[in-house]
C-alpha cells in the first residue's frame, strides 16, 4: 500500500475555485475510473469531525480522458473557508476505496469585497 500524494491547494476567498487533474499510476499511465464515486472533504486537520467544506468533484469521460476530474468549489463556499486539509478518496466500482490525494489548503483573505 502506498501512502496518497502530496497535492496542496492555495485558494483564494470569495473566488470560485477549480483545478483540473488527472491521476496516474507509478508506470505513468492514467488511472480508469469507470463507475468510480470520488469524494473530496476539507477539515481542520485529520481529527476534525467538522466538515469546511466538501469538494464537487466531477469525473471526464474516462473513455476519452482516465484519471480525468474537475474539483470545484463555489465562490459562497471559499468565503467562509478557513484554512485546513484535504484528501480525495475514490470509491471504485468493485468497491475498493483508495485515497489518492492529500493536501494543505491554504485560504487567502480577499482584499476587494462586494
């Protein structure tokens, strides 16, 4: 078992957030995620049971683009969101969950406002 990648996420208050990725496998070769569920939370840290925020996470078609995904968050919810960490976990079709990602997020407070 190999531990999830470092993947640090810097976003910017009152913005709306999005980062496009594709994963891959040690061999370099992108990852199916064909009937996969992803879910993608940030807390304070890894004992927190207090969500910040969940991460909308969309997957490409995995025909045209495996390992294709768009995370996403909304301008509403990086307003009110405080720094903290994240993972991203893929809950495979055959049930297997693996956890690919983790990270800080860092949150920049917003100068011009309204």
């Amino acid at each position: 078992m190999s531990l999830p990648a470092q993947y640090d996420l810097d976003v910017y208050q009152g913005d709306t957030f999005t980062r496009y990725i594709r994963l891959k496998r040690r061999d370099l070769t992108y990852i199916d995620l064909t009937g996969a569920t992803p879910k993608a939370e940030i807390r304070t840290d890894e004992a927190s049971s207090t969500v910040l925020a969940t991460i909308a996470v969309t997957l490409d078609n995995q025909t045209t683009s495996p390992g294709g995904m768009t995370l996403l968050l909304t301008a509403t919810q990086t307003t009110t969101l405080s720094s903290g960490k994240w993972d991203l976990q893929i809950r495979a079709a055959d049930t297997t969950t693996t956890t690919y990602l983790r990270g800080l997020v860092t949150v920049y407070k917003e100068i011009t406002r309204g």
